[in-house]
C-alpha cells in the first residue's frame, strides 16, 4: 500500500486530497455505526495514520459531535500531508497518557496503520489497555494499533476493533490471524486511488474467492459422462485406518469426480468393502500393484495420506505419483520429514500437478527452516515451501493460506470456527483431488477446494460432523 501511495502522488493525484478523503470516510462510518455516542476520543499517531485522524475528528466536530482529541508523541513535529492535517484541526489536543476513557465514548484509532513493523512503546501499549479494559466500542483507521499490517501479529498489545475502515484494498493483517479476529467488522472505502495503480503494484496477493479459479472450473454438458470428470483415487491405510480414505473419497465424490476408488489394502477390503457405495475399491498392496494399475491412463488424480500410516510406503506411493495429479496430506506429508531433499527433487523434476496440504505442526516437520523463521508473515512462509519443494501448498488454518511455486498466492476468508473438526482436513484433500481429476490446474484446484470447504462449513452449520460437512459441499460453478 505503501507503493501504491507513492505511485499515486507521482501520478499527479494531491496525496493532501486523499487523506481528506480517507479522514472523511471515517468521519462518516463512525457516525453511521455510532450516532448515539456522547463523545468521539479520536487517538492520533505521529504519521500519516495520525493524519487520517485529526482530518475524522474535524469533520465529526463539523457535524455537531463532541470531539476529543489525544496524541501520542508531538504534533508540532509532524511533517507532510499529516501536518496539513493537524491543521485543519481547530480544537486542542491532550497527550495520550493523559486519556481517561468514559462510558458512552467511541474511540477512533488512527494511532498507528497498517505500516506497524516494530514492537509499540509502553505510553501507547498504556493507553490500548486502559481502552480495552473498559470495553468501550472501537473504530480502527485502516488497520488496529498494534496489529502487523504484513503478519497480522500483535505487537505487544493491540485495540480489539468492532469496526476496521480501510482504504482501496485489504492487507495481510486484516486477513492472517490474530489481527483478523481484532479488526471486527471490515469496510474497505474508494478514496480515489485509480484501480490500474493498484493492480500495478498489489503483487499477486489475493483473497481467496471463485473469480480466481471459476474459469478453469469443469462445466457439465450434455455430452459429459463419468470419465470426462475425472477418476479419483484415495489411498487407504490397513484395516484399523480406514475411516479417513473415505471421507476423502465420498468428498471428491460429492466435489464433482466422476468415478472415486478407494485403493485398499488386501487386509482392508472386507472393512471398506463394507461401508462404501458409489465409491470403487481396488486391491493394491505395494508399489509393483500400483505401477501396473497406472497403466490405466483413465486414472486422474490421487490422494494419499489421509490414514494411510507413515514410512517407506507411503514415500514409495508418493514419489512415484509425482508425475500424476497428486495431493499429499496426512501421513503422506510426515513421512517425509526425514526425506525432504529426496521429495524435493523429485518434485522438480517431475511433469505432474502436486498439491501438498500441511497443518502448522505438519508445515514445521517438512520445512523446518521456514517454520523456525518468525520474521516472516504465513504469506510468505506458504510462498517459501512452494518454491523450494515445487508444490502448490496449502498451508492450513483459520487463515488458509494457498501458494504455487511461481508466486501466486490467495488467502482464506470464509472458514468459520467451527470447521475445525476430526475428519475435516480429510474432506478437503477429497474436494481438491476432485479438481485435479476434473483437470484443473494446481493453485486453482487447491484455492477452488479451500473456498468449498469453508463454505460447505457455512453451510453445515454449528456443530457439522465431517460426514454432514461432505453433504454440505456447495457446487463448483
């Protein structure tokens, strides 16, 4: 955003106009969410944030409202468009140590944005705890003080919002948690900004949503039949492991593959044997079974890990379906923790469509440097593991995180809580093999299976069982 600001002013657009703008939009939603208030303590930091603040509060004082204004730091050292902003401020300003809030106040924080990158000083972790102590309602300018703009971390202490209004775009902090869970309720304001500069400088970065991926979805016409959408495999683990395989399998069923079949170990046919339908069952035991079967081009896509157990077979399964379309979940991940360079490697050179599907503690067992590095924003760890292991990877979490090696990169914003259930990573690794088998691209089969999933929990409802999340799935188009 930062880019984007600078790109503007060169561009000839007044940077003074579009603070007004910014500071005006706040102005406004403040008074629309809270009309009843008996004062607005507007909070105002030492840059441009600060800026936006001072421009609210004299456009709130202009409507009639009781307006008091506190500052951290000096406002007379201000420079640039914040200090023409100060100015247009005719009221006093109290320093924010001296703030003691009051029932019936609205505080609007335009202390510190989206720009936070350092740890906050104690006057101004002070002050947010004495706000949040008194649980009054909170309007954050563009992102909550003390929440990381790029991280979504809380930098020592941070204002838990009920309302966050942003300017032209939202960023990392207001997706990635903790900071999404402090922002409340988001409004992303036009101020101006014209959409071929913001383009121009976003990199790639994306909420995850249909219009990313709905052009390379499947369409059903007349003429289609089961193998035109697709033949999944799911992989089953032994006897006393095979509920996992087919909740993956009954999900790509449900997502739209044509055919599923559950590979199965001989030892465990008489138990999938007994609970599946619609859904196929093969006999393959070791690899020598599974390259003969391979010979069946028919075969689209494979999942392999979900219950299947960790070790030298489920590394032999893998990296020989590495050039096929492949997710690898579950154990199919663990089993490489010791295996890295050999997974890697082989992924490199392969021809095929792989989608790797970790959980944070699955994420840390097979990039491990990634992990350990908390410089770095889950944006940018997905975007790591994706180019050095050659995988589309789906970094999982209340904040999904979907990343390819050739950069692009979406961000999950419509899970809800309660989707976090035994069996629900397995239903996902289903929907996702069901777009590979449909012959969609990796990303957009991964970024397509995570928007399903989290709306297919929405959809369930409070309380949804991985069995009631399968029949929850909404359609692909």
């Amino acid at each position: 955003m930062a880019a984007i600001d600078l790109a503007a002013a060169r561009s000839g657009i007044d940077s003074f106009l579009l603070m007004r703008c910014a500071g005006s939009a706040v102005a406004a939603a403040v008074l629309r969410h809270y009309p009843q208030a008996q004062r607005y303590v507007v909070l105002c930091g030492p840059g441009n944030n600060g800026g936006d603040g001072y421009v609210a509060a004299q456009a709130l004082v202009e409507s009639g409202a009781d307006v008091a204004v506190f500052a951290f730091g000096d406002p007379s050292t201000l420079h640039g468009d914040a200090a023409c902003a100060r100015r247009l401020w005719r009221g006093t300003i109290g320093p924010l140590a001296d703030l003691v809030p009051r029932s019936g106040d609205v505080i609007v924080d335009a202390l510190f944005g989206a720009g936070l990158a350092r740890d906050l000083p104690g006057p101004v972790v002070a002050a947010i705890e004495r706000v949040n102590a008194e649980d009054l309602p909170i309007v954050a300018v563009d992102l909550p003080t003390g929440v990381d703009g790029r991280t979504g971390q809380v930098r020592g202490a941070a204002f838990a919002a009920r309302h966050t209004i942003t300017f032209m775009a939202r960023k990392p902090g207001h997706l990635l948690l903790p900071g999404r869970s402090l922002c409340g309720a988001l409004e992303v304001h036009d101020i101006g900004i014209p959409a071929r500069i913001v383009v121009a400088e976003e990199g790639g970065l994306r909420v995850n949503a249909p219009a990313l991926w709905s052009v390379r979805a499947a369409r059903l016409d007349a003429s289609s039949h089961k193998f035109r959408r697709g033949h999944l495999v799911v992989f089953s683990g032994g006897a006393q492991a095979t509920g996992a395989a087919r909740l993956s399998a009954t999900a790509g069923l449900a997502a739209g593959a044509g055919l599923v079949t559950v590979a199965s170990p001989t030892s465990a046919l008489e138990a999938n044997a007994a609970h599946l339908t619609a859904v196929m069952l093969k006999a393959i035991d070791d690899g020598q079974d599974l390259d003969r079967w391979l010979q069946d081009v028919r075969l689209g896509a494979f999942v392999l890990g979900p219950g299947f157990g960790i070790g030298d077979l489920a590394r032999n399964f893998a990296l020989t379906l590495c050039d096929r379309a492949l997710v690898l979940d579950a154990d199919g991940i663990t089993s490489f923790q010791a295996h890295t360079t050999a997974l890697f490697a082989r992924l490199a050179a392969a021809t095929g469509r792989v989608v790797m599907t970790p959980h944070e503690g699955e994420f840390a067992r097979l990039f491990h440097e990634i992990a350990r590095d908390f410089s770095l924003s889950k944006i940018e760890k997905a975007q790591a593991a994706a180019r050095i292991s050659h995988a589309t990877i789906v970094y999982k979490g209340a904040d999904t995180v979907i990343a390819s090696p050739d950069g692009k990169v979406a961000v999950n914003a419509n899970a809800p809580p309660w989707l976090a259930t035994a069996g629900s990573g397995d239903v996902l690794a289903g929907i996702i093999g069901a777009h590979l088998a449909q012959g969609m691209p990796a990303f957009e089969a991964a970024a397509a299976g995570v928007w399903r999933h989290g709306a297919a929990g929405t959809r369930a409802g409070v309380g949804l069982t991985a069995e009631t999340l399968v029949a929850s799935i909404p359609p692909l188009g």
